[in-house]
C-alpha cells in the first residue's frame, strides 16, 4: 500500500519527492520499470492522438432522441453535443429571463469584479456571472429533459455500488453571458478532478490504482470505484461533489471558431497525465505543474503529445448541450471582436454518492438563503433579490 498524505502537507516539494518514490517503487516491485508502464501508455495515447488529427468529426453529435444511438461514440470521445436537448425558444426565452433577473436586480450596478482569479483572466468582465438561483437555473436544472440526458450519461460508467446513475444532486454552478464584439482570452488548457490529491489520497490511488501498481492495461478511465468516497484537497480549484461529466446547457447559437470549448477527446490521457511526473525529466519536487490552489495545467512543456489533439465543439444552437468527462482536458479559446452572443448555464452530471451526499446539505441551505454556494467565492449577491 502506498502512503497517504490526508490533508495537504506544509512541505510540498518534500511531499511530492515521497510519494513519487513511494510510486516508482510500488510499479518497480511489479517487475516493469516506470518506462516500461509509461511507454505502453504513450503508444496508446499517439494511436488515438493519430486517429483525432485524421478525423474531420472529432465531436460525436446526437439528437436528444437518439441518445443511446451514441453510446459507442461517446465512450469513445469522452465527450458529446446534444442536440435539442431544449427546445431553442426555451432556452432563448431563458436567456432573456436572465437578463431580466439581473437587471432588475441591479447586479451591474452592485458587481464587484470577478471573484475568481481563474475565470477572471478571460479579460471580459463580466463574462462569468456569480448567478446560481435564478428561475431559468432552477427549471433547467430540475427538469425531466435534464435528468433523461444525465441518466444517461451516469449509465457509461461502471457504477455498481459506487453511485446511482438516477438520482443527481443538482450542484449549482454558474453562467457565462459573453455579448457580441467581446475580446476575450479564454481559459487555458486544465482539467478539474483535482490536484496532488490524485496521487496523494487513498481513495485516488485506489481509483488510479492500475497506473501506480504496474497493470496499467487494466485501467479504465470509465471506472468509478474509489472515485465517490474521498473529498478533494481543500482550496480554491476544488469542486467538493464527484461529476461524471461536467457540462453546460446553450442560450445562444454559437460558431465553433468563436472562442468555444476545447477538449483533448482522449478520456485515457489521464493515465498519461498521472504517470509523466514519474519519469527522470521531471525535477523530484514537481508534479509537471501540478499544486494546490490551482487547476491542474496541461502544457506544451510537459504533455505536448496531448496539445496535438486540442479539438473544439462544432456549431452549436441555443438548447444544444455539451459535455465532457470529468477527467478530460479542456480549455475556452481566446476570441477578438466576437461574432454574435456566447451564453451558457453550467449545469453538469454529479449523481448522488457518499461524497456528494456530503455537499447535498450545502446545496440546500444555499438555495435556501440564496447564497453562493462554499465552492465558490463568497459574493452572494442573490440573497436580497426579487425573482423575476
């Protein structure tokens, strides 16, 4: 068994210099080396790398209808657009509703920049609104077409035991109002499961334990054991329930060369991500990058192999969704003088479980009170709002 580290060390470098020997030694004690096990890895990785860059459809698209049609594709991928998930006069009915609950509210007059140095940085102020409870939020989070599409999305995975693929939590995010004309910078290339808790928990190195025990052929990115029973690292970046899939409903048509999602539409890159820390190139108190407080960077400096698949989503209309698993990298490219509105409500798949069922008791007193749930910054600028 390998050491765990709880809660997250003073001493981070002395930390991450433990736990890679800890690593190498238990992968070593299988009879391969760490070269050995990444380079099974890499291999399969510039096979779908190769297949993606080949490929004028990266995105596996389905109607709403059809979902089960895509079953294959997205498992696959790791990722989808849904088409028609809400009729488009829906969502651009609860596009204008928006508007209406923050104008009537003030919050241009109230807001105080952002409060999310991440989010911050797309330089478009405001793009993300600190909004959780408005009635268009609400109704699309608590809808029959929503809970239908995260069903299905929950069913991809192995779950026995671990989650139950019918129930969600409902976590209550944000949107993203971003006008026409707008210069933005984007979001950089990250991904959102965690931090040093990925290598450094029990429950990760049990979830991950295929890659750290030298049987990396038997792991599976679609696996949820150990992956819904241990919280993440407490700081800024964490997200405090399990997603399958993180995801956000349109409220608007969007082009796909207009400062759009990305994804790196390989849900094994995780076994790549993991494992690269532990080779020889990298210094022995460095994660590639990877620390507290911060998303979980994927750079050219490290993962350039990864970089070569950035694929973005095609077109989309208002009440298409698009998700993208849990573990898969993704960033928001930059856009000058954008063409037409870029509007969304973040809305993911997060099915209850033990970890889950811990941030439900949040959930509630914060749509009780109309505040800003403990995931994110402390603005709550709703409680004192009228609902339109």
């Amino acid at each position: 068994m390998l050491p765990s580290w709880e809660t997250t060390p003073e001493d981070l470098p002395g930390a991450v210099r433990e736990v890679k020997a800890a690593i190498r030694a238990q992968i070593e004690a299988s009879g391969r080396t760490v070269e050995e096990v990444f380079a099974v890895v890499e291999q399969h990785i510039k096979l779908e790398v190769d297949a993606i860059k080949s490929s004028k459809d990266v995105w596996p698209v389905v109607n709403y209808d059809e979902l089960e049609s895509s079953v294959d594709a997205v498992k696959r991928r790791g990722c989808v657009v849904i088409r028609g998930h809400f009729p488009r006069e829906q969502a651009l009915a609860w596009d204008r509703s928006i508007v209406d609950y923050v104008e009537s509210n003030g919050f241009f007059e109230q807001y105080r920049g952002p409060g999310d140095d991440f989010f911050g940085s797309v330089g478009s102020k405001p793009e993300i609104y600190p909004i959780y409870w408005s009635p268009a939020q609400l109704e699309a989070r608590e809808s029959p077409r929503m809970a239908r599409v995260q069903r299905f999305l929950n069913s991809l995975w192995k779950h026995d035991g671990w989650f139950d693929p019918d129930s969600d939590v409902g976590y209550p995010d944000r949107i993203r109002r971003r006008p026409p004309g707008t210069d933005s910078g984007g979001l950089g290339t990250h991904l959102d499961p965690g931090t040093l808790d990925l290598w450094m928990t029990s429950e990760y190195q049990q979830a991950f334990r295929h890659l750290f025990n030298g049987t990396v052929e038997q792991y599976d990115p679609w696996d949820a054991a150990h992956r819904t029973t241990g919280p993440q690292y407490p700081g800024t970046t964490m997200c405090s329930v399990f997603r399958t899939f993180q995801g956000w409903t349109a409220l608007s048509d969007m082009r796909h060369d207009q400062g759009v999602l990305h994804t790196v539409p390989i849900p094994g890159a995780m076994a790549y991500l993991m494992l690269r820390p532990l080779l020889d190139d990298v210094p022995e108190d460095d994660m590639c990058g990877v620390t507290v407080n911060q998303v979980f960077p994927v750079s050219e400096k490290w993962h350039p192999l990864l970089l070569e698949a950035v694929s973005g989503i095609p077109d989309v209309q208002a009440g298409d969704s698009v998700w993208w698993h849990c573990d898969m990298i993704h960033s928001v490219a930059p856009v000058e003088d954008q063409q037409g509105w870029g509007n969304v409500m973040y809305i993911p798949a997060a099915p209850m479980c033990p970890r889950n069922e811990r941030y439900a008791e949040e959930i509630e007193h914060a749509k009780q009170t109309r505040s800003s749930p403990s995931d994110f910054p402390a603005e709550h600028y709703e409680r004192d709002w009228v609902r339109a």
